[in-house]
C-alpha cells in the first residue's frame, strides 16, 4: 500500500507543542497529521493518504454509528537513548486488528500496511514523542464501517483511520495502587460474544459497571466471567495478574471471552524468564479473595498498553474488600514493570527483537 503524501502547510508551533509535551495528559491532544485508507468491498483499499488532522465528515446514516461495527487498537512509540524513536511490537497490535476486523464482519487492514502507517505517522510527527519519564507517543489505529443505510448487514465499505497522541502517565500522578470494584451484576463478554476483540462495544457496555465502581470509591472495575459469576476475566481495558507465594504468577486463560493483551504476553515472557511459574488457568475470584486474607496471594497487577503494569490494591465488593500483600507496590509488580519499561524505552538489551525502530 503507497502512503500518499499531503503535510500541513499549518502545524502547530513549536512552543504550544512544548506546552503539550511538557506536561501530556492521555489522548487529549493530537499530532498535526492522521492516516487514513477506504475500503469498498468492489475495490479493495485504496486513497491510502497521510494528511492534516482534522474532524470527519459522516453521513448520519452511516452504519458505524447505529451499529457499533467498530474495531480499534493502541500501542506506543518511546524515545530511545540514542534519540531515536520505537514502537513495541506493532506486528502484534496488526494481526490482532486483522483478528478483531473478522470478528467484527469488517475488511482485514493489511498487517505491513498497519506497520508501515504507524512508521509513516511517527516519523511524520517525530517532533511530538515527548521526552519525560514515563511519555511516549501513543498511536491509536481504528477502522469503521461507513456504509451509508440502516440495513442490518456488514458494511460494503470502511475506512482505516490512524491518529497519534503524546501520552503521559495514564494513572495520573506517581505510582499508586488501583482499586477494583468486584461487578456483581454486570458481565463485560460471554462465550460466542466479541470479548477477544478490540471493538467499542465492549467498552460501551463496560461503562456503566465502571461508573458503579467509581461510584463505590474504588479506581476500575474487574469483571468475572458470564456463565459462573465465579472465574476472574479482566478489567474495563486491562488484564489481570495475581502473584502467589512470591515464585508464582496466575493468569486467567485466553478463551474468546478476554483480549489478548501484547502487555500479557510480554508480562508472561519477562516473568517466566526471571524465573517466576506462570500459570495461564481459571482463577476463582474466592482464590483472591481468601488469598489476600491468608497471605497467600501477595501482589495484584493490571496491565495493558496505557498503564502498562500497575498495581492493585484493594479488591472490593458490596460489603467486603481483600487487600494483597500491604497494598503498596508490590516488588514482583516492581521488578516486572521495571523489566518491561526498561526494554521499551532502550535501558535493557532487547533480546526479543520486541522494539521497532521507527528513526
Ligand atoms: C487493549 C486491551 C487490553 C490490553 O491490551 P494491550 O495489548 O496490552 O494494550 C486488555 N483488555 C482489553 C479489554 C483491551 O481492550
């Protein structure tokens, strides 16, 4: 696929980017170009274009917007020591895409196009991966039908989109423990359901169960599975870790019903490779529960590209809350995410062939 060329004769100045850079929020503000591809189901992709950012025009019509057909991704480019720009594995954030598009009964994006249109934008807007600790440059492709008519059917046409945003913590603020409100009621997927792929849906109808965690005081919610209400799934937008008598590390298993996570995996790689057990199985939430009490389970983390790997403090239900370890950072958490961190911004060999030089 050609990239067809069209800069701003405007891009922002330099010094209100300073101002941006300086301070990043998460997915505030956005870099002076996008890329974007159209997909008709008699022409295949074409129009691959970078240009401004700028709004959209849509057909009120138009499919994406009274039936959610819809994927997404995110992933981050980092500042490298010698100056130049990564990204983190973006060959896998494409082949998922590719996995959530067919979910998602929309095109497959080509897995060397989704790389090189994340290349083109960070090397087009290279002046905007910021440079403080804990800042990158996050990319976020997405792909929607834009069909014009309310005829419930797949799309016959969609188009491509990918836009950039200097990213600072996600959490804002230093380090701190998460907590988790224990959803009762509500399921974030179910066997058969589009909870293995990246899709708007998902988040739409995660929404409400997160309010009622904010509403109990506590940071995110976690959702249990849908048939049992027993085995533990994962966050709004995050897997689930538990650390178990320090040398053992639970997951629960990849299965149609959570997504799966690059962090995930490269959590699973970096652990087993600093010498921790990993166990990909059903976790009951009674596990976490009696094990924080007993002291059995000493360390919770989430993790995912935005937060990377955060801790989690308390798990909290109506009327109960289990805390692991003494609710601070934890140091399996610590050592993981130092492990992790260190790799994408260029501090520890790369022994995967995980980072992706962009410049
Ligand atoms: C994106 C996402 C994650 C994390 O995936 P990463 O590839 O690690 O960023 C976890 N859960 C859900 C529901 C997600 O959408």
């Amino acid at each position: 696929m050609e990239f067809d060329l069209q800069p701003t004769g405007t891009p922002v100045d330099a010094e209100t980017r300073a101002g941006v850079l300086a301070n990043p929020a998460f997915g505030r503000v956005f870099t002076d170009h996008m890329v974007s591809a159209q997909w008709t189901r008699e022409r295949g992709w074409f129009d691959a274009c970078l240009t401004p950012y700028a709004p959209l025009t849509l057909d009120p019509a138009s499919v994406v917007l009274h039936y959610a057909q819809e994927v997404f991704e995110g992933l981050k480019a980092y500042l490298q020591p010698d100056g130049g720009i990564a990204m983190f594995r973006p060959d896998r954030n494409a082949a998922r895409m590719v996995r959530s598009c067919a979910r998602l009964a929309l095109p497959p994006f080509p897995e060397d196009a989704f790389v090189a249109a994340c290349e083109l934008l960070v090397r087009t807007d290279r002046d905007w991966v910021p440079d403080g600790e804990g800042t990158s440059l996050y990319l976020r492709p997405f792909m929607y039908a834009d069909e014009v008519g309310l005829g419930v059917r797949p799309s016959d046409s969609a188009r491509f989109l990918l836009i950039a945003s200097p990213a600072g913590n996600y959490f804002s603020g230093p380090l701190r423990p998460v907590s988790l409100w224990l959803s009762q009621e509500y399921v974030r997927a179910a066997p058969g359901g589009t909870g293995a792929a990246k899709t708007g849906g998902n988040y739409a109808s995660s929404l409400v169960a997160q309010q009622e965690a904010i509403d109990n005081g506590c940071d995110q919610v976690v959702f249990l599975d849908a048939v049992e209400h027993r085995w533990l799934e994962e966050l709004g937008g995050m897997n689930v870790f538990l650390v178990q008598d320090d040398r053992t590390l639970l997951t629960p298993p990849l299965g149609g019903t959570i997504l799966e996570g690059v962090t995930r995996d490269s959590v699973i790689t970096l652990a087993r490779e600093l010498g921790y057990t990993v166990e990909e199985r059903p976790v009951d939430v009674d596990e976490w529960r009696k094990g924080a009490t007993d002291g059995s389970v000493v360390e919770a983390f989430a993790c995912g590209t935005a937060a990377v790997i955060t801790p989690i403090g308390a798990l909290r239900w109506p009327g109960g809350e289990a805390v692991a370890g003494d609710g601070q950072p934890g140091a399996v958490t610590t050592e993981l995410r130092t492990a992790l961190l260190d790799i994408q911004y260029g501090r520890r060999p790369d022994t995967h062939g995980w980072l992706h030089k962009v410049v």
